[in-house]
C-alpha cells in the first residue's frame, strides 16, 4: 500500500506516524527532571516576574520567551491549567535525584508539541535538501524518515522535553537563507540560534567563508555587514530586559555554567579543565580550516555548506557531551549518510549511535519513565513502580556504583568522534590526494557495498 503511494502522501504518512509517536510519548512518558523546570517557569512569568525571576534555573533566554509565549496562548484562551503536584507514593525516588513532583498531561503537551511541530519540520527540511541534492525523492523520503523515526529525537521532545530540535531547526533554517541570498534574515536565525543554543555559533567563519566563495569580495562584504545587523538585531531585542533588569550575568551564566568543573576532587577538576581547553583548541582548529576549506571551494558551494556545517556541529556537542544534545548532531549525520560523496560508514554510524543513545537516555532514569501515566492514568500501582525504579537505578541505573549508562555513553561518544573523524578526513581528503589514500587505509568500519 505504501508502495503504491505518491511522493507527497508517502511523506505525509511519515510524518503523521511519527506526529503520533511523538503524541503517545508525550502523554504516557515523562522524565522526572527537566520537563518540572518549564511550568515552574511559566508560573513565574505569569506571576508578573522575568523568564529569569525565579534563582536557581538555568535555561537561554530565547526559551525562557518560548515558555513565556505558551503561558500567554494558555491565559489567552482563558484556560487555568493544572500545571503538576508532588505524589506522596513517588517520594522515595528523591533518593535517586529523581523529582517526585509530575508535571500533568495538559502542560506535557502545552511545553512539548512545539517541539513536536519542530520536529516534523525539520523532517520535512530534510526530505528538501536530499532530494534536491540527490535528485532522488526516495532517498528523502529515507532522510525524513531516518529523523522522524529516530528513538532519541523523539525521546529527547515529547519525553525529556529539551529544546535542541529548535537549535537544528534554526541552523537548517540560516543555511536555506544564506543560500537565497536573504542575508538580513539569515543573520536574524543565526541569531536566534546561538541564543537558543550556543552550538550553532561554531558555523559563523563558514557561512563568512560561504559568503566570500559565492560572491565578489564587495557583495560578500554588503552581505555578511547585513548578517551582522540581523544578530544584532535580535540580540538586542532578547536582551534588553535582561539588561534593564541587570540580569546579564545570569543570561551568560547559562553557557559558562554548563561548564563547571568544580568539584570535591582537584585533580578530576583538573582533567575536566584540561579536556576542556583542549577541546576548545580544537574548535577553533576546525573553524579556521572550515573557513579555508569553503573559501577555496568553486563549485557545489550548497551542498559543502551543510557538510562543513555539520561537522562543527557534530564536534561543537562533544564539548558538553550528553544524549541530551542528540538532535543537534543527529542531522548531520543523516545528512552526510544522504549526500556527502563517500557515504559509507555514515549510515552505520547513524544507526548504532542511535541505539547507544537511546539506551543511555533509559538507564538515565529507568522505569521512572513511566511516573505520568502512573499517577494520572493508572497504567501502573505508584507505589510499585517506585520502589521499582529505585532499585533499577540504584543497582544498574545512574545512582548505582557502576552505572550500565556509562558503558553506552562511551561507546556512542567513541562513535560520534569516529564520525567527526571520517567527515574531516573525507572533505580534506577531497582537496588532497595523498590524504585520502591515507585515511582510507585508517578507515577501520566495513565498506558498504556500492
């Protein structure tokens, strides 16, 4: 039946089985820790303060207004909403550093179906780019269906309710813009992406570079002085209550925050802080040879934009490695699997880090998973399923001595630096010869068959 399907009806049903996956999963599944943070949040706007009244959060401002926006639909349509209540029989999992305190259905799908709508969308973008790339409509509607289908980016918005398919949209988004030539509202999404999330911010000596190889040097400059304005624009528009109110400190403490090695053994301070700086070294490194790389590009400057771009991502999220910035670096896997002239091993990258991922992200918070539909729909005995998810995470789970989490963790984060990896060795080997013949001989994953 499928088979027999046109092109936009096989797209539809892709999207519209992975719109209720994503609802069911909304609905039935919560994770007790950041999703308790975002009617907090609402609740303090609404009660006549800031997106940053309320001390010990920590969120970018870009969606400390989303949240701010949803309780502005919620009071607009006059609806008083039940936003969460601590359940006695859930206490114990407190132990755990797991909340007790569940947000209800209503506010799961008010916070969460905006990045559902997200995600559909960049499925939707996805399914453009190869297709045009590639010239071949089944090979994007394998690319949709690659991220509307993948088990982490659905867990990561209608389960754990992060906003890093918001960061994907936005840099897809300033890419098609560059590339129409809209280079106003190209620095206006830039903008709003690096405000949003930091990650994005690693592509701004590309989309320069970008600029110059696709323009003289005087409409290159006439644009990227227009994209300049645009982030500005907007950047004085987020902050300006930030700055009334002198809350600066805390807009930037988000990002610097993220990246406290402060703990009670010195000498893993100082390994994290080593790690870090390193790790900073290396992002300038391939931000500067992004930059030549594109500068020196004559031809098929689009499709090198998505690359170069995606491989900053993908190295930019290593820095504060967490599944929770799946969506981030998942497109441009898809991405190079789709449409990067040597696509093997990418493929096989996608699917085992999404295994790893997803399996980390449950030994995370185990059978707790299920918190919501307990309490609210009886799915499950409360009381049951926290003794049971205490002793899931205590023995095997992220409170335990020995975490089984750690194991995944590790592996999809071998991984995606195996990805970062073969995307550099592939777009510099493309210029170089004698680099590529060495890096096939490093390639140490199967050849995919032509």
């Amino acid at each position: 039946m499928f088979q027999n399907m046109t092109t936009k009806g096989k797209l539809a049903t892709i999207l519209v089985i992975s719109f209720i996956l994503h609802l069911v999963a909304t609905l039935f599944l919560s994770h007790l820790g950041d999703p308790e943070y975002w009617p907090r949040i609402m609740q303090t706007v609404n009660s006549g303060n800031g997106i940053y009244g309320l001390d010990g959060n920590y969120y970018t401002p870009i969606w400390g207004y989303l949240l701010s926006f949803v309780d502005m639909v919620i009071q607009t349509f006059g609806l008083i909403p039940f936003f969460g209540d601590v359940f006695e029989s859930l206490l114990p999992l407190e132990t755990t550093a797991m909340k007790a305190w569940i947000v209800s259905p209503e506010i799961a799908l008010a916070t969460k179906m905006p990045l559902v709508i997200c995600d559909l969308i960049v499925g939707y973008i996805l399914f453009k780019i190869v297709s045009d790339f590639t010239k071949s409509e089944n090979k994007g509607l394998t690319a949709a269906a690659m991220w509307c289908f993948c088990p982490i980016v659905i867990y990561m918005s209608s389960v754990q309710g992060q906003f890093d398919t918001i960061s994907t949209l936005l840099f897809l988004l300033t890419v098609q813009l560059l590339r129409e030539d809209r280079s106003l509202l190209a620095g206006l999404s830039f903008g709003l992406a690096v405000w949003l999330k930091l990650f994005p911010g690693v592509c701004l000596l590309l989309f320069v570079a970008y600029l110059f190889a696709r323009y003289d040097n005087a409409g290159a400059i006439k644009r990227t002085v227009m994209a300049a304005v645009g982030a500005l624009i907007v950047t004085i528009i987020l902050l300006t209550p930030q700055f009334l109110n002198g809350e600066m400190d805390i807009v930037f403490g988000f990002f610097t925050g993220r990246m406290n090695t402060v703990t009670e053994y010195e000498w893993y301070n100082t390994l994290v802080s080593v790690r870090l700086t390193l790790m900073l070294l290396l992002m300038i490194v391939l931000m500067v040879w992004s930059f030549i790389g594109m500068k020196r590009r004559t031809e098929d400057l689009d499709r090198y934009l998505y690359l170069y771009g995606g491989t900053l991502l993908a190295a930019a999220t290593i820095i504060s490695r967490g599944y929770q910035y799946a969506p981030s670096f998942m497109a441009p896997i898809i991405l190079f699997a789709m449409i990067s002239d040597d696509r093997r091993s990418y493929g096989k990258l996608f699917s085992w880090i999404s295994i790893l991922l997803i399996i980390d992200a449950f030994f995370s918070v185990g059978p707790s998973l299920l918190a919501m539909a307990s309490v609210y729909f009886g799915v499950v005995d409360p009381a049951w399923l926290s003794d049971i998810s205490v002793a899931f995470l205590t023995t095997i789970g992220h409170s335990s001595s020995m975490p089984i989490g750690v194991v995944t963790a590790i592996a999809w984060a071998v991984m995606l630096w195996l990805f970062v990896l073969y995307a550099v060795s592939d777009l510099f080997g493309e210029r170089y010869p004698r680099f590529r013949a060495i890096a096939e001989k490093m390639r140490i994953m199967k050849e995919e068959p032509e």
